[in-house]
C-alpha cells in the first residue's frame, strides 16, 4: 500500500495533496497575466488529448494492450445546464503516479520524458508529440472554477479521479471509467457562458486545432458533430494533393474567392525540418493595406496552431500566406509566444529565399509576372528599403514603366540597352506613370535617347538610395538637377542665349528671393520654359509631397527653378528686363507654373489667378509664347 506523504491527507480511499510551490506560481501565472486569449485553454487541452492518443498509438508498436480502438477520437461534450465542459479522448491515460508527477508538480511533463524515449525510434515510428502536458493543461483554470480528470492508464483496469479548484491544493481518489484514456471536466465560471456554446467551441477548434491527426467531435443537440478537418495538406506530398484540395484549403485560410496565383508545397530535411504550404493570391485582397506591414503566415508546431504572428516572412513578402509547420522549435510555457530562437531564424532564411527563387522562377514568364506585378509589386519593393539581405534579389524582380519601352521592364533589361557612355539608371518619381512620361523633368533625356524610369509607388521615393547601385550602375534620379547630360551631346546655347540669361537670371534672383534657392540656366529642357529641381543633397519634390501627406515635418528645403534658354518665353522676359519693364508678377507666374508642372498648388492659388487674368486682359504675354 502507498503510504501517505506528510503533505497529503488521507479519508474515505481519497487523500489530498497540495501543490508543489512551483504549480501554485504557475498557476498564479496562468489564470491573470500568462494568456491574452481566454479561448486557448481548448487548444491545451486538445493538444494534451492528441498527444496522448499518439502516445498509445506509439506504444501500440511493442505493446498490443495499448492497441488503440478503431474509432479513436477526441470528443467536447458542453452541457448548459450542468455548466460543465468536459474533453475525453482514448489515449494512453494516466496512472495514480502519472496523475501526480504529471498534474501536481511542475517541468514532470509526461509528453516531455515520453520523447526523451523516441530518440533512437524510426523517424516513421514517431508520433507528433504536441504539448508539453502539465503546463497548458492548467489553462483550463482561467474559464473554470473546478477542474476534474478522470484518467484511465491503457493496459490496466484502474481509474483514478484528479480534482482542484486551483487554490492551492488537489485531490486523488479511486474512479471509474470503461476504458482507457482520459475526460477533462471544468465546472464553468459564470463569466466563462461562451465556453459553453457548441457553435464557439467549434469556431475554436478550426482557428487552432483544425489540422491535428485525431478527430474532434463536439457533442451539439445530442449528435456528435465533426469538429476539425483533420488532414494537415502541407504534411503530404505534393503528389498526394489534388488541386481542389489546395484550393479549398487555400479560401479557407486567406477567405479569398480567387485562385492562388502561385502555390509553393514543400518538406525541408536536414539539420532544420519543416513542412510548408504557401500561397500567393491571383488578386489583391479587398483589405490588403500597407499600414499593416506584418507577415500572417501561420506557424504550426507539430500540425498544432500556434501562431500567425511569428514574422516567418519579412513585411515585403506580406502578400504570401499560409503554413509553415516544424517538429523541433522550442517554445515559451505559454506557446502562445515564441521565443526568438536560432531554429526559427534559420526556419524564416529558408523560407524567405524559397519564396524569392520561385518569384524569379515565376518571373521568366512576363505576361503572368506581369498581372502578380500589378497585385503585389509596390509591396515587394519595399524590400530594396527594409532588407540588405534581399535588396538586390528584389531589384532583379523589380518591374517598371518607362520612357522607352511600352509595359513593364526590369533593371536587367533597362542595362541591356543604355548608351555606352551611361554609367547610371536614370529614375524619375511621382504619382502617375503617364504624367511622368510628359514631364518636363525628363525631355532632356529623352531627347537624346537617354532611357529614363518612371516610378510612381510611394516607397520609390526611398529605395534607389538604399539600394545604390544596381550592376555597377548608380542610380540616379533626374529631378536631382544633375549634369549628366552633358556626355551625351548636349547643345550649347547661342552667344544670344547666354546673353538673355546674364540678364534674366539676376533680375529673376532678385524678385523671386527667399522663395528658390537658385535659378540656373539648363539644357535638359526641350519644349518647356522651366523646371524645378531639388537643391543638391535635398529631398526631391515628390518626397517631400509624400511627408507632408504623412503629416510629418518637412526640411526646410527651397527648389530650384531652372530655365531653358531657347524657349521663347525666357527670351521674351529678357526682353522685358533689358527694356527696363517690370517683370515680379511674371517672375511669379513661371515660378506658380513649375509648381504646377510637378504637380503641386501654387502657394497663394488666389495671386496665382489675379496675375493671370490681369496679364491676359492686358494682353502682355509675349505673341507666340506657348
């Protein structure tokens, strides 16, 4: 007979044992601050269930008084009236002395000593140990104020009931119970009523434990319904998988009604193991925003849910959703958050580079690339800004329009056809690819064949600085008031241009002031009068349109207004110097109108229009000015 420990009380073939000092912290820990999510308490325990189940099956292999019954399963059974919850499943069970090391003193996992047996197993003999039980079992205690277990060991005829309310102690007492395994039953609190919803209990099993091994049955009406699907896709091989199938699977977990674009099933083996299943969607989901930058890819330990905020992919990759499920990443006590371990880093490498080889795969087929581009490229390119690992693969399946081509080209075919004296890729931002291809920013270069991009998402104000250079070539933005124009044959101005701008340029300087940083004479202008540009080393006019949209504080950065000496409205206000007229009010008008030309509102919209109309009642524009 066992005799009874000086901490254990002994009446009636029952005694009562308090917790080891260790369980009544944890379960402190449990119930008020260790869980952000009441529900979780149904993914332990049927976690728990399945681990046992595969316990017995396990077992089953050398012992055939383990052997499982045909219909093995894990049942929830709620009943309303009673206020009791109760999860049974047919595993292995729990002796007296399991029920003790297991539920009465902590780090005795029972699923955790058991693999400590499987090391020397068949890899096919292993069963997928889910949990670690004894610690997410007392989970149960943050919806119920009493918890019974009624466990049976498989091979035995013997039954033992485990009972607490999670204040500091529990009892043990002989029980009844036809066959082996084990029932769970919480005594519901009375803020806890949900739990008791068969239609809440089954949104819970499909959200975390849809894909275990074992059959989930929950008890509604007096029928037993199934519960969870039950077949873990991304576990099988490719070959086993019909396309239905991962269709349905794929509208199951993204809630999209397309289908994939791209479908990416495979097992990695090795010193890392772990099965994935990715899917890139054909269409841009209704709510796809940029402000919510994470990946949502699940991650599954063991085919159990665990989370879908383990940033398995980088935020330019947040478009491609599904599972990634791994035998050997450690856990938190909680799983509910992870711990940032070495496996997982590794396990994020692999599947960031996998995802970025089938993108280039994929990419060889233009027209296809072409409609994944439309969906998902102003994401992607983030990755030139966010991630050195990645930003020159994500260059090379960057598309873009441009001033001389129709469609969409790469940075690769953009090199394939520069000047041989070009040593850069020239880029131009804004909003709209079409506008940017009249823009006067651009008329130099396109003059003298000089190819020029034309990038119109919002990260294209930031990525070329990142990225640098491309292929050896620097990346250079046009609107930066450069050069380069020069090595490819620009004209020099007339002895009678220069001369208009010796007189043109002081008097402009002197009206316009504070309101440009300079004023220059340019050759990259071809049928408009002026420009503006960045000052050099400024942000440019698209990025700071971009900060003041975001609301943030912008540099105090003036332009540059830059004037084409062979048009005729820089001629005609030369003119008008050189005969002592008054130019402020035009002076003014061409510096509202390159605003205008980069898409800006004039400062003062209502000056802008006075000087307008008074100048064209008084008929003073120049004749033949366009």
């Amino acid at each position: 007979m066992t005799q009874t420990p000086p901490n254990a009380t002994a009446h009636q073939g029952s005694e009562t044992r308090e917790f080891s000092a260790e369980v009544g912290r944890l379960l402190d820990l449990v119930v008020h601050s260790l869980y952000s999510e009441r529900e979780i308490f149904l993914r332990e325990l049927v976690a728990n269930s399945a681990d046992a189940t595969d316990r017995r099956r396990f077992e089953a292999l050398t012992d055939g008084a383990q052997a499982l019954p045909e219909n093995a399963k894990i049942s929830i059974n709620p009943d309303k009236d009673a206020r009791l919850l109760t999860i049974s499943d047919d595993g292995s069970g729990m002796s007296r002395d399991e029920l003790v090391a297991n539920l009465g003193t902590i780090a005795r996992s029972g699923t955790r000593a058991f693999g400590q047996k499987l090391e020397n197993a068949k890899p096919e003999d292993r069963p997928s140990l889910i949990g670690q039980f004894g610690v997410g079992f007392y989970a149960a205690f943050m919806v119920a104020d009493k918890v019974d277990v009624v466990s049976r060991r498989a091979g035995t005829d013997e039954a033992w009931r485990w009972s607490s309310d999670g204040k500091g102690a529990y009892t043990l007492e002989p029980a009844t119970r036809d066959k082996a395994g084990t029932d769970i039953t919480l005594h519901i609190k009375s803020d806890a009523d949900e739990f008791l919803d068969p239609w809440r209990l089954q949104a819970i099993i499909r959200k975390w434990s849809d894909h275990i091994a074992w059959p989930v049955t929950i008890m509604r009406e007096g029928k037993e319904e199934a519960a969870n699907e039950g077949t873990a896709l991304w576990r099988k091989s490719r070959n086993d998988v019909t396309e239905e199938q991962l269709e349905e699977f794929y509208r199951h977990i993204t809630h999209n009604f397309d289908k994939p674009w791209d479908t990416l099933h495979w097992r990695a083996e090795g010193t890392m193991e772990f099965s994935a299943l990715l899917f890139v969607p054909s269409s841009r989901p209704f709510e796809f925003g940029e402000q919510m930058r994470e990946s949502k890819v699940r991650l599954h330990v063991r085919r159990m849910f665990i989370t879908d905020d383990a940033e398995i992919l980088p935020p330019w990759l947040r478009f491609v959703q599904g599972v990634v499920d791994t035998e050997d990443l450690p856990l938190n006590v909680s799983r509910e958050m992870l711990q940032a371990t070495p496996v997982l880093s590794r396990i994020r490498k692999a599947v960031t580079t996998k995802v970025v080889n089938e993108l280039k795969t994929r990419a060889k087929d233009a027209d296809t690339y072409a409609t994944f581009w439309e969906n998902f490229g102003p994401v992607l390119k983030e990755g030139m800004w966010d991630d050195p690992t990645y930003k020159t693969d994500v260059a090379a399946l960057s598309r873009f329009r441009s001033s001389a081509v129709e469609g969409l080209t790469s940075l690769d075919d953009y090199l394939s056809r520069i000047k041989p004296e070009q040593d850069a890729i020239y880029y131009v931002t804004g909003d709209n690819a079409d506008v940017l291809a009249a823009s006067p920013q651009i008329e130099g270069f396109k003059a003298r064949g000089v190819e020029v991009l034309l990038l119109c998402d919002p990260v294209d104000s930031f990525w070329p600085e990142r990225l640098g250079t491309y292929e050896g070539k620097s990346l250079r933005n046009v609107a930066q008031g450069l050069n380069d124009l020069e090595k490819f044959g620009a004209p020099e101005a007339s002895p009678a241009e220069k001369a208009d701008m010796d007189t043109l340029l002081p008097a402009l300087k002197t009206v316009l002031g504070d309101a440009v940083s300079d004023i220059r004479s340019t050759d990259r202008l071809v049928s408009s009068a002026m420009v503006l540009s960045a000052p050099e080393g400024g942000p440019d006019l698209q990025l700071r349109k971009l900060m003041q949209r975001s609301g943030q504080d912008i540099p105090d950065v003036t332009p540059v207004l830059e004037l084409n000496p062979a048009h005729p409205i820089v001629h005609a206000l030369a003119q008008k110097v050189q005969a002592g007229e008054q130019i402020d009010a035009l002076a003014h008008i061409l510096l509202d109108v390159a605003s205008i030309q980069n898409g800006e509102t004039p400062k003062d919209v209502n000056a802008f229009s006075r000087r307008i109309m008074d100048y064209l009642a008084g008929g003073a524009l120049p004749s033949g000015a366009q």
